[in-house]
C-alpha cells in the first residue's frame, strides 16, 4: 500500500528539466505558426548573456516573489533603445508550503512509512530561468519602465514562454517542447537565428 501512495505523490507533481512544479497540462508544442505569434507580440527580441540575477524572497505575510536580471545583449533582433544592457523583471507566485499528503482511511502514519509532502495541486506560474554565464534568446514585452522587460507568457501557465536557452550550440526551451517543424531548427543555433531573422523581417 505504501507503494500506491508514492505512485499518487508522483501523479500530483510535474518535474520539469530545472525543477518541481504542480502538475498541469504544458503549451502545446511550440510551431513555427505560434512561433511566428510570439514574435508579432514582443517589444524587444534579444540574444545575450545573463550577467546579473537576484531573487526576491517573499517576507511575511506575501504571495509573491520577483527576478531582477540583467543581461549582456550579443545581438538585438528587433530595434533596442536600451543599449548594451537590459533589466528584466519577473514576479510570480511564491510556492505555498509544502503540505503531508491525506493518507486512504485504511491506512495510519505507523502503517504508511516516512510522512510524504507534496507541493499544492494547480496551476503553477511559468517565469525565466536564468543562470550567470548563460546564453539565451528572449522575446520580451515592455513593463512599462525605462527598459525593464519581462519574457511573453511570463505569469502565465498555459502560454508558451519567450525564453530559450542556448545549450551546446542548440537551442532548448522551458515547461513546453518544439513542434517537429521548428525542431529541425532548434538544433541549431545558427539555424534557428537565421530563422528567427527571417520571421522577423516577414512581420515587419
């Protein structure tokens, strides 16, 4: 019985590729269609280099968190007032505690093993992912101050995310996976620039 219990624990939690989310139905595949409507949407598409990032822990009494990155822009896609370096800004949900699971009638903490928390049920807000040091593409929107952006999709949970991350000269994305159409790009680099050119200037 005590098996039953860990393959419920699993059914509940969504581990995704850099960590633990509640579980929810993930963007469908991102195509080159939807790819070519993530861009129509940013204010600002970039490659760079994360060199500055800051998380916010919530104090008492708070629901939410925030990211402060800067990033090292390689390469401005689209027209960039903000020069050599932008701020981006996230805030999202902060992860309520963890909480033991409720054990079957049948069962009693002597029978059931070490107590198992699970992180709640629902819909978990997407945010970046970001590391110093590492390289990757952004579609960004405009939050209204002087050069500070956010990723599309960012606070979303069924929206696909305007960050990809540039791993080993290809390109990977967070919470979603690529469509077999855009796929054969992504695994490229340059690839998936020139691709990236190419839409942009269709949309201009």
């Amino acid at each position: 019985m005590p098996q039953t219990i860990l393959i419920i624990v699993f059914a509940l939690i969504f581990f995704d590729q850099r960590g633990a989310y509640s579980m929810q139905p993930p963007p469908p595949p991102l195509d080159i269609a939807a790819f070519k409507a993530l861009i129509a949407q940013a204010d600002l598409i970039v490659v760079g280099e994360v060199i500055h990032r800051n998380e916010s822990s919530p104090d008492a009494g708070q629901l939410s968190k925030s990211l402060e990155i800067t990033v090292d822009v390689e390469k401005s896609l689209t027209k960039n007032n903000c020069g050599k370096h932008i701020s981006i800004r996230e805030s999202f949900p902060a992860p309520l505690p963890d909480k033991p699971l409720p054990l079957p009638g049948n069962i009693t903490k002597d029978t059931a093993g070490p107590a198992i928390s699970a992180a709640k049920v629902g819909p978990s807000a997407y945010h970046g992912v970001y590391h110093r040091g590492e390289r990757i593409i952004l579609l960004l929107s405009d939050t209204g101050n002087a050069c500070q952006f956010r990723p599309i999709g960012s606070g979303t949970y069924d929206r696909h995310l305007g960050e990809f991350l540039i791993v080993n000269g290809k390109i990977e994305t967070l919470y979603y996976t690529f469509a077999p159409d855009l796929k054969r790009y992504a695994d490229s680099e340059t690839s998936f620039l020139q691709l990236l050119d190419s839409l942009i200037a269709a949309a201009r």
